[in-house]
C-alpha cells in the first residue's frame, strides 16, 4: 500500500517538474513569456536550444509516457487497497496540491479562459457575441489558441471567472495563479460534496469512492494541473444531484439550471432526473422541479442578451477536431456524417429514456452509459478531459464493466498526450494519426465493455 502510495506522489512531483521542461517545445509561447519579463527574454531560447539537443522532443515525452504508465498503474494498485477516509482525503489535497505548481502544458484553455474574460472586463464586450480575435495586442493574446470563437461557456461560469478577473492582473503568472486558484477550490469544494453524497447513499464505499476519482491521475492533472473549468460544471451537477436524492426538487431545479449554464453537457443529466420524477408520476415534484429550472435559464438567456444565438450555435455545433472522433475518420468518406452520427445518438438517447421510465435503470447509469457512448463513438469534439463528467459518478453506480469501461477510458485519455505530442513532430494532420490516436484512446475501453460480463 505505502508504495503505491508514495509512488502516486513521486509521479505527481515528476509531472510537475516536466511540465516546465516541455514548455519549452512551445517556442511561440517562450516569445510571449519573453514579452511579459524582458530579463528573460534573451536565456529562454538558450535553453530551450540546449534542451533540444538534449531530447527535449523524445527523450522527455518518452519520461512523460512512463509517468502516465506508473501513475496509473500505481493508482490502479491502489484502489485494491483499505484506506481511512482521513488518508485518502489527505492524499486528494496533497495530489491536488502538488500539480497545482505545474505548467498547464497539456492545453491552452486556461490561457483561453483569461483572454475571454478580460474580453469583457478590460475591453467591455459581450463575450457570447465578440470573439477575442476583435483585440489581436491583447497581452494574453498569443496564449490561447481559441481566438475566433465566441464563448461556449455560459452565465454561471462567467461569474465566477470575473470574481478571478479581479484579483488578476496584467502579470502573466499571477494570472495563471489566480486562475488555477479557482480551479482548485473548486475542486476541493467538490471532493467535500462527493464525500457527503456517499456517506448518504453507499456510507461503506466513502473512502474507496473518493480514492476512485481523486487519485485519478487524468481527474488530477486536468483539474489542478491544466485548470479546465470543467470541475466547476462538475460541482453543480453533483450537487442537484445531491439535492435530487434529498428530494429537494426545488433546488434540484435551480443547480440544474446553473450547472447547464457552466457547461451545457448536464443537460443530459437534468432530462434523465425529470423522465425519472415522470416514473414516479410525483407531478407536484415536476412542478416544483420546473418552475425555477425554467425561469433561472431565461434570466440567464437574457443575460446574454443578443449573444444568445450566436452562443447555442456554439454550444450544439461546435468546432471539430481532427483528432480522436470517429465523425471525423468517418467524415473523410462521407462528408455527411453529422446527420447519420446524430440520428444514431438521438435513437440511443430515446432508448435510454425509455428504459429509464419503464425498466429498472436509475437516471445516473442512465446518464452515464448515455455519455459514454456519446464521448466514444458520437462526439466530433472529444477533448481528454471530458470523461471527467462521468467518473465523478463511478462512485456512485454499480461497481461492475461499465465502471471499469470508465476507468479504462480515462487511461486512455491521459496515456494518448505523449502519442499526441509525438505526433506533433510529423505530419501530424494525417488521416492515419487520427485514426491511430482515436483507436488508443477508445478501443481498449470499447472493447472491453463488449466482451466482459459484470
């Protein structure tokens, strides 16, 4: 047990080191950091020179791939083991608290995050209308990579990327301080929450569930490390949830609400609670559901005002990627795909319904067996972070194949970064490294699902 604790820290400390060191593949983002603290502007191309020819480029993703393979695996070893709830709590923060110190080198979102929000409180726009690529001399321009989209990020979001906004500055790495802060809390916020949701519903599974997510290496890295403000799309859901099985519909309604304006993935889960209460034919719980669901999205609608469009054709549509989707793959035979994927989904979606209304299946499998097909085999917008909406809720279902599918996915995910960045070193918008990163990433969890029993 204590070695596979110790090394679960040891690989956090490492990841942490690495990933200053391979920010220095990123040369444009060494001329921005120059830009930002002129007295480092002439030794970072010295170093990142001098680590070039020191296998900057392989030698260094080669370590980080081990990384991956260690920290999983000794998190997997892990999970076999009786903890205390007070050990594996410690161990959540202390994780937590150990990558918060490294480089969000595995996506730009934080650096996109920044630019939008000072879209609107330097520069006064609306950010569900007006894209960032309206202010190119931005200082945080550079950084982010999503320029000439409009916000996908709703109200609730907003609001609390303006309270950072406040204590940010025009310095680059208090930004980045002040805005992996937020991220942290949340996440913390959170593991109390999950903590208290299975003391209520599985009070002999508390320890082991909170281990299961929070010593997640891919939950840690994309949560304190890259600083994705998923955790807070996360928060809210499980929180109408937890006021769902209290059977606080009215509040149930109102955290439902703020959760689709985080992220619009909840959405999934609110229909499921309601086609569920629609089982219970409790109509005064529908009702009482509803109402502030109902009036909470139209205040927040009108808070974004006449961005209202443009943002729901960014929210359904989306911008593909030309990684890990099998729309993709499939888009390069038949341009048409998002209509045949759709149909398939909607069908998938519906069966699901009914086999919530009619059939013994609760609205969380539901949800979860929902989006991981959804995240496998539909999106054209898989982002490695994205399993995260339904590992929080492992814990919580049946522990047999789908749970394990899910763990298997989020291994994947993290595993296929250094298969990403090797990539990156060649053709790397080649159909086959879609096709190759797309089958690392999902056959293993598919396959597995397929072929096991529970």
């Amino acid at each position: 047990m204590k070695s596979s604790l110790w090394q679960l820290i040891i690989c956090a400390i490492l990841y942490t080191v690495i990933s200053w060191v391979l920010l220095f593949r990123q040369e444009e983002t060494l001329i921005v950091v120059g830009q930002f603290y002129p007295a480092w502007a002439e030794s970072l191309p010295l170093i990142r020179s001098w680590l070039l020819h020191h296998g900057l480029n392989s030698i260094v993703t080669i370590f980080l791939f081990l990384i991956f393979g260690v920290i999983f695996f000794s998190y997997l070893k892990l999970l076999r083991q009786k903890l205390s709830t007070k050990k594996v709590i410690i161990l959540a923060i202390f994780l937590q608290v150990i990558v918060f110190f490294s480089y969000p080198v595995l996506s730009t979102d934080i650096f996109d995050y920044i630019l939008t929000n000072r879209l609107a409180l330097v520069h006064g726009q609306n950010i569900w209308q007006i894209a960032p690529s309206s202010y190119p001399n931005d200082l945080f321009y550079h950084l982010a990579n999503w320029q000439n989209q409009t916000s996908p990020y709703g109200v609730v979001n907003q609001a609390f990327y303006a309270l950072a906004g406040q204590f940010a500055t025009n310095d680059l790495l208090q930004s980045v301080f002040v805005y992996k802060l937020l991220i942290l809390i949340f996440s913390l916020a959170t593991l109390i929450l999950l903590k208290k949701i299975l003391e209520r519903i599985v009070p002999d599974k508390v320890s082991w569930g909170i281990l299961l997510v929070f010593a997640n290496p891919l939950f840690v890295i994309e949560t304190a490390g890259s600083a994705h403000n998923i955790i807070i799309t996360i928060f809210f859901m499980l929180l109408s949830f937890s006021f769902f099985v209290k059977k606080n519909f009215f509040f149930a309604g109102i955290v439902s609400a703020l959760a689709i304006h985080t992220k619009f993935a909840p959405i999934f889960l609110t229909v499921f609670m309601f086609i569920y209460m629609l089982k219970e034919r409790n109509f005064k719980s529908i009702v009482t559901f509803s109402i502030p669901f109902v009036v909470l999205n139209l205040v927040f609608f009108g808070i974004i005002g006449s961005g209202t469009i443009s943002y729901l054709i960014n929210i359904l549509v989306g911008k593909p990627i030309y990684w890990q989707s099998l729309p993709q793959l499939v888009h390069k035979i038949y341009p048409q795909e998002n209509l045949l994927f759709l149909g398939i989904f909607v069908l998938i979606f519906l069966g699901q319904m009914i086999r919530v209304l009619f059939r013994k299946l609760d609205p969380i499998t539901g949800f979860v067996e929902t989006m991981a097909a959804y995240l496998l085999f539909f999106t054209n917008f898989y982002l490695n972070w994205y399993v995260l909406w339904i590992l929080i809720f492992v814990p919580i279902i049946a522990w047999g194949r789908l749970s394990k599918t899910i763990i298997l996915f989020s291994a994947t995910s993290l595993l296929s970064y250094p298969l990403y960045m090797s990539s990156l070193r060649f053709s790397h918008e080649n159909p086959i490294w879609t096709i190759i990163i797309y089958i690392f990433i999902s056959a293993v969890p598919a396959v597995y699902y397929l072929i096991s029993y529970d």
